[in-house]
C-alpha cells in the first residue's frame, strides 16, 4: 500500500486504468461468455430440437412411406382376389413378389386379410394362425399400430393396417391389408452413435419406447423443460423433438448430448475471449501509456516548474499552457498566482530597493549637506579669508599704487639729476685723469730740491699714489653707482608704466634685464642668473604689461629658491611666437595645485607676503595679448613658466580703435 | 329402364332356348342380380361397359378371364362378337374414360366365388361347373 502510494501519478493513472480494463473486459468476457455459453445451450438445445424433428420427420417419413406403398397395394386388382380367397394365390404371389421388390421391406411382411379377418396371403410364410392379431383390431380405415409385440413375430414391431376396397366399387371391402415395420428398423432410424436417443410416448404416465440410455431415466426429462441432465456422472443437454407427426402423434424423441461436447466451441469462445483481452489489453495499455502521459505530462511540467521556482525562486517563469482542461486551468491559475507572486516580490524588491535607495539617497544627502556644509563652511573660510586677502590686497594695492605713483614720482624727479650725476662722470673722470696727469707732470718738472722735497712731501702727504688709484675706484664706482641709480630709476620708470599704455615694438629682453635689475637685491649674490636670450626680434606688445607678468613669475621663482638656486631665463623664436622660458630650481609646484594657480587668490604665500593675484594677472595679460602660459614643476627640483607671445599681437589691430586709457590708469 | 327390362326378359328367353344345346360355358350372376336371363345384347352392353347398372340400380361388377385364355377368347367372339386384341384396346380406351373395365379372374373357381360373394357380380365359367349360390342367366354354346 505504502509502495503504491509512492508510485507516480502515471503508473498510478496507467494501473487504475488497467485495472479498470481488467474488470470491465473480465465483466464483459464474463457476461458474454455466460451469454455465450447460454446461446450455445440454447442453440445446441434447438439444434437438438431440430435434430429430434428431423428424426420424428424421418420415422413419419417412413410410416408415410409405408402408409403410400400399403395405401397403393390396396388399389391393385388382385386384391379383389381377396374375395374369392385367393383360389388363384395371385395375392400371395404379389405379396412375396412385393416383398422382393421392396428390398425385403426392412424385415417387416405385408399381410392380407379377408373381411373376416382371416389370413388369405402373406408375404411370408404363416404357419402358426391365420386370423389378423387381436392388437389390429378393429380396422375400420386406415390405422396405425404402435410398437407392439404379436403372434407373428417374436420381435417387437409396427403395423399399418386397412381395409381394401374393392377396385370396382369403393363401397364393397374386399378384405384388409397390413405391413409390419420391426422396431429395431425404427430404432435404426432414430438412434445414431453422437447422441442418446429417447423415444417416448407422451401419455399420462409417459411410455418410453426406446432408448440408448443405460439405467433409470427421469421422467422429468421427458416432461419438463429441462435441458441440462446428469446421467451416470456426465453433464448432457437435452432436446426435444417440438413437432408431431400424423402418424403417431404422441410420440416424442428427447436427444441428449454430452455437454462436453456441445460446449466445445465455448472453450474456443474461452480462449477467443482471452486472445481478444490480450490482443485488446496491447492497444489499451499503449493508448492508456499516452493517455497518462498526455495526462501528467502537464502535472510534470508543473511540477517541474514548481521545482524549478523553488529551488531558483525566479518568478518570472511561466508554464506552458497547452490544455484547456483542469490541468490548464491550474496551470493558468499557477501562471496567474506565479505573476501575483511575482508582483508581489517585484513590489517588496521595489519598495526594499527604494527603501535602500532612499536610505542611501537620505545618507548621501545628509553627507552631501555636511559636506556642503563643510565646503561652504571651508568657503566660508576661504572667502573671509580672500575678503580678508583682498582687503589686504586692496590695502597693498592701494599702497602699492601709491608706491608705484610715489616710484613713478620719485623716478621722475631723479631721472634728471641721475642723469646728470652719470653724464657728468665720465667728464669727471676725464677731469681727475687729467689732473693727475697734471700732477705728474708738475712734479716731473724742473724745480728746486726743496720745492721739489715739499712738492713730494706734499705728495706723500696726500699720499698721492693711493689718492691716484682711490680717486680712480671713487670714480669708477660713482660711475657705477650712477649707473645703477640710471638703471634703476630707468627701470623705474619703465616698470610704473609710465609708458604702459602705449603699444610698442620692443625687445623682450631688456624687459627681462629691468626686471631683474629691479629685483637685484633679491637675487644677490645667491642666485645665479643664467640668461640664454635667442629671440633677438621685437615684439608688440604691452611692454609695461609684459614687464609686470615677468616681475611676478621672477619673483615667484627667487621665493621658491630660498637660499640658493639658478634662475635660467630663455627666449627664442618658435613658429613666429616668442617664446620665453623661466625656469627656477626651487621647492616646485605639488599636483594637486598646479591646476589652481591661476586662479584669482590662489597662493600658497603667507599672508601679507603675496596676494594671489600674481599669476592670475598675469596670465589674464599674456591671454589678453593673444598668448599663452604653460607651467611645469616638478616637487623639488623646480618650476618652469613658458609664455608664448605673438611677435605681432593681435592687440596691434585693436590699436587704432581703441585708445588705452592710460590717464585712468596711472590714476589707478 | 323398364323398356330394357323387357328386352332383357326376351334375350333370356333366347338363351333359354339355346341351353337346349351342349353348353360351352354359362352366364353367372351373384343371386342379388334383378334379372333372370340376359340376351346377348344385353350381355354385350354390360361388357362393354354400355350398361353399368342393374335394374335395382345396383351396380354392374363384369368379371372377365385373363387375356389369353381359352374361355376369354370364345367369350369375345361367340357374345362380344370381337376380337381379344380388339376388346383388349377398347378396355383399355374406356379405363382411360374412367370406367372399369370388367375384372379378371384367372380360374373358373375364382370367378365362381368372385361371383358368389360380389353384389352385382356378373361372370362366366365352364359350362361343366358346379354352380352354387349364384344365378344362371344365360347360356353359351
């Protein structure tokens, strides 16, 4: 029981069906083999019927045959011999000739009789009586005698007797004629060797005439209705013979058969039943395979399915639906429930992602306003800070711009004397030379030993010889210091742009040399300016401008250096660009900031050391002039600037429209 | 009917007459026969199946010897005046025309008895017979 619950659906499915088969075909064989088997008794009963029939027809057939032959020897003319008691023997020879003719007539005799019944021939020879048998008796037409035993014969028998007629007249009875038929004759035609034979008298009590059947017979057999009898141990099934015959219309012929033998053909009937169930069962089974199959095939898949979502928990499948039947409906119910559920997860995976989402949203936005925060806080800062810077910036400015118009000023006022003093020296110079070769000369003359002692005296006195060669040093080095006063104020005045506004041709070069000359102090002796000056070719631009984005970058490169470092300064010409290269080797520029440097108060600088707008000018200069500035530095080893200049600067053309306001400027 | 009968009587008397003479054979007649004497007219008829009744209306039973015999053939020629072969055919014609023929009797004693016991029976036998229980009704020579 356990086992066959376990089984699958299909075997289940296969062998209830099977089974099912098994009793409706064991039912149907049983109900048509019962039928059968009763057809078959009936028939064989009828078939016995009919077999008894037959053999009642043919034992009338005999006594219609013998009542003919009896019937037409009565009309034969001799018979009238009968009258004169066959004085002739011409009826005893007929007879006897008849006898011969009609094959001994089956051992039976014809006799004749006169009216008186007494014998007058016979077709055989009579010895014993000659008057007819009292059993014949009466004869008044035509009669049959049955089975009966008389004086002619020791053997039973049957008779046929009638009167004769005269041939002349029907009215006048010659005589009567009689033929005998033995009953074993009429045993002969009844009895065969496939069947018991019965043949009965139907009277009250029932006389049984003849049989084959050893030992008592139930005389149920002869009048019921009984088809099956048992005799002796063996089954037989019984027929009765359904008509009668004219001439012994009370007999009755029962035939039993040996039911073995009639039912033979149900054994076929068995064993055809059986062939039939097997031969039936291979289709059946197939058909039941498919049906089963066709049936759970759509439960496997979903099952499969089922499985498979089980184990894979992918909602999204769904299963074939291929029936319209209950299956189908499950499956779609499955498929609709499958969607629902599906729904219902995308939903709560929604919500848990959106939950997610806004959690993280909600974290980033609380980080992102904290950082914001910070960074405004840090912008806050920056810009207080830059206020701060640009408060300073504007305070330097302000100062500087003061400065610049007190430099300009100064420069101004001390170009003239400057340049007097420096004018003047080499005159000067000229003058002491003069005046010492004077001195030589006067010492060189004739004079008195004692003039010439106190000349030398004096000489000594003054110590001439280191006077001569101070004298010449103080020159020289009033000389250079003129010059450098010239410089200066020189550059000065060029730096205060005092010409700014004006866009002239120059050579970059002596830009960069007033530069540097301005930052001599800072440069010193520490630094070591290497200048490397290739481009040798004017160009124009905003001198005054150009000068400044050089202050600001030399300047930057001397801060960078600290103690010591090479300052190296390059120009050349490149694609009719001016190029010029600065480069320093101090601490260099960091990445993160290299992009930044330009910007507007960007600076690394303390605070009131620089204010961020170096760079940031400056490169709004050299882009204004139609340039560009590059920067690489490495942390370290040193920065590089190269600005690239256009030889003629697209500001040329703007020129003759525009008019630098120089006035507002230097008011700035 | 009656006319005949008077015939009858008449062909008695003749035959009467001839009886005077050495009789070859006589006419029998069972005793029930209503008549006394027949001519040979009259016999003729009978035999030839011209008369078929008795005066009484019983039935005339002719009783005739087998084809071929003595009596039969002096029968034919001295009553019916014809030959055997000829009477033969006109029998057998008449027996198709549903009459019966007069009967056969192979002996003068099986005539006789024939005749004796037979109603209407009418025969012939040798002349030399002895005659008993039956009517004579003619004689033949």
């Amino acid at each position: 029981m356990i086992n066959w619950i376990s089984k699958s659906i299909a075997f289940k499915l296969g062998a209830s069906f099977f089974a099912v088969f098994i009793i409706t075909y064991a039912l149907t064989a049983a109900v048509v083999f019962s039928v059968a088997r009763q057809t078959i008794t009936r028939s064989e009963t009828d078939s016995l019927s009919q077999y008894t029939n037959l053999k009642l027809d043919r034992v009338g057939n005999k006594f219609e045959q013998l009542a003919t032959n009896l019937h037409a020897w009565t009309s034969l003319e001799i018979m009238n011999d009968l009258i004169s008691g066959d004085v002739d023997k011409r009826v005893a020879r007929t007879l006897e000739g008849l006898k011969r003719k009609y094959g001994n007539l089956e051992g039976g005799d014809i006799y004749a009789f006169d009216t008186k019944g007494k014998l007058i021939a016979a077709s055989t020879q009579q010895t014993e009586t000659d008057v007819m048998p009292s059993q014949w008796l009466p004869v008044a037409e035509f009669k049959m005698v049955d089975k009966h035993v008389n004086k002619f014969s020791r053997d039973p028998m049957v008779a046929l007797v009638t009167p004769i007629a005269a041939s002349f007249s029907s009215d006048y009875q010659v005589g009567y004629l009689a033929i005998t038929y033995p009953w074993a004759e009429l045993e002969k035609l009844i009895f065969d060797s496939d069947h018991k034979m019965l043949l009965v008298r139907q009277a009250n009590p029932p006389t049984i005439l003849a049989s084959d059947i050893p030992g008592d017979i139930d005389v149920n057999l002869i009048n019921g209705t009984t088809i099956s009898v048992t005799l002796n141990g063996v089954n037989y099934i019984a027929g009765r013979s359904s008509t009668q015959d004219s001439w012994v219309p009370d007999w009755r012929i029962v035939a039993l058969k040996p039911e073995k033998e009639a039912l033979a053909s149900l054994a076929k009937v068995g064993f055809e039943l059986l062939l039939l169930g097997l031969l039936l069962s291979i289709p059946i089974v197939l058909a039941i395979r498919w049906l089963s199959k066709i049936l759970t095939d759509p439960l496997h898949e979903l099952t499969d399915f089922v499985t498979n979502i089980t184990s894979s928990g992918d909602l999204s499948r769904r299963v074939n639906i291929r029936s319209r039947d209950e299956l189908g409906t499950l499956a779609n119910s499955f498929n609709q429930m499958t969607g629902n559920l599906e729904l219902i997860t995308t939903e709560r995976e929604r919500f848990v992602r959106e939950l997610e989402e806004l959690t993280w949203t909600l974290e980033k936005k609380v980080q992102e306003r904290t950082s914001a925060m910070q960074v405004t806080n840090t912008d806050l800062t920056k810009t207080i800070q830059a206020l701060k810077d640009a408060q300073g910036q504007l305070v330097q400015a302000e100062k500087m711009a003061s400065l610049g118009q007190l430099v300009a000023g100064v420069a101004h006022e001390l170009n003239n004397p400057v340049g007097f003093i420096y004018a003047n020296f080499p005159q000067l110079e000229e003058y002491v030379k003069e005046l010492l070769a004077l001195i030589d000369a006067l010492l060189n003359l004739p004079m008195d030993e004692s003039s010439h002692r106190l000349a030398l005296r004096q000489v000594e006195d003054i110590e001439l010889d280191s006077l001569r060669k101070d004298i010449l040093d103080i020159i020289r080095s009033g000389k250079s210091g003129a010059s450098r006063i010239k410089e200066i104020v020189s550059s000065l005045r060029s730096f205060s742009r005092l010409d700014e506004a004006e866009l002239k041709s120059v050579l970059l070069e002596e830009g960069i040399n007033d530069t540097l000359a301005i930052l001599g102090h800072q440069i010193k002796n520490r630094i070591t300016v290497v200048r490397d000056y290739r481009l040798n070719h004017l160009v124009t631009c905003f001198a005054g401008q150009i000068n400044q984005v050089f202050m600001n970058i030399i300047y930057n490169g001397i801060q960078a250096m600290g103690d010591v470092g090479t300052l190296t300064i390059g120009t050349r010409k490149e694609n009719e660009m001016a190029v010029i290269t600065i480069g320093d080797t101090g601490s260099g520029i960091s990445q993160d900031i290299i992009g930044k440097i330009f910007d507007p108060f960007f600076t690394t600088k303390k605070i009131g050391e620089g204010t961020g707008l170096g760079l940031s000018i400056s490169y709004g200069i050299i882009e204004k002039h139609g340039g560009y500035i590059e920067v690489e530095s490495e942390v370290g080893k040193g920065t590089r600037f190269t600005i690239h200049l256009k030889l003629r600067s697209r500001l040329e053309r703007r020129m003759v429209n525009i008019k630098p306001a120089s006035d507002r400027r230097k008011a700035v | 009917m009656l006319k005949r009968g008077k015939l009858w009587v008449c062909g008695l008397l003749l035959l009467g007459c001839g009886r005077i003479w050495a009789a070859e054979f006589v006419i029998i007649a069972n005793p029930s026969v209503p008549v006394k004497a027949l001519t040979q007219e009259e016999l003729s008829d009978i035999y030839l199946l011209r008369t078929h009744v008795w005066d009484d209306g019983m039935r005339i039973i002719p009783v005739n010897r087998e084809s071929g015999s003595n009596p039969r053939s002096l029968f034919s020629v001295r009553v019916l005046r014809q030959q055997q072969s000829a009477l033969s055919a006109y029998w057998d014609k008449m027996h198709y025309k549903g009459m019966t023929p007069p009967l056969v009797q192979e002996s003068d004693q099986s005539v006789l008895a024939f005749v004796q016991k037979v109603p209407g029976a009418i025969g012939y036998v040798s002349a030399s017979m002895q005659l008993k229980n039956v009517k004579v009704l003619a004689e033949i020579q």
